[in-house]
C-alpha cells in the first residue's frame, strides 16, 4: 500500500531518486542555453570594472551589490539623475531589513 505524502508534497518524483537528464523533460539546448547565461551574467568583472562600480556605488548611497543588481536585472547603469530609482531600491532595502528583524 502506498504511502500518502505530506501534506507539504508538491507531487514531483522525489529529487535524490531522480535517474534522468539534468533538463527533466524539456528541451536539452535551452536547458544549456540558460547555463550558459546564468554563468555569463554572474562571472566576476575585472579589477577596473568592480573599482569603478563600486565608487559609483558609493556616490549614489548604494551598495556595490544593488547598482551591480540594477545593471544585470535592467541593464541600467544608474546616475544622479536616476531619484525615482535610487529611492525605491533604497526602500526596499529598508523594508529588507524590517523583515529580517521581525
């Protein structure tokens, strides 16, 4: 007799069980495609890239991590002239760490 799964279960074959393609069922090539992006996208700059983000960084009241973010989620490279958009990545900062506390 099977077991029913908790209630928490989301259907799915168990993971550590799991025989298959690292894609699943989908297609391998976009499975690779988005691999290779995220590998891409997430590779450290260089020196000169990291110095100059992170100034310009500071100069904003951001973090090296929120301008970077900024630049890989909009390709937007932020400037004084950005109010609107500093502002709201900076409450949401501060709403980050209210939650975190509560």
């Amino acid at each position: 007799m099977a077991r029913r799964p908790k209630r928490s279960h989301n259907g799915g074959p168990p993971l550590d069980e799991y025989k298959g393609p690292l894609w699943g069922k989908g297609e391998p090539y976009i499975f690779l495609a988005w691999q290779a992006a995220h590998a891409k996208a997430w590779k450290a700059p260089s020196r000169d890239v990291m110095l100059m983000r992170m100034d310009k960084a500071e100069r904003l009241g951001l973090t090296y991590e929120e301008y970077t973010l900024e630049i890989l989620e909009r390709g937007l490279h932020l400037g004084q002239e950005d109010t609107d958009r500093i502002s709201a990545i900076k409450a949401a900062r501060k709403r980050r760490r209210v939650r975190q506390l509560g």
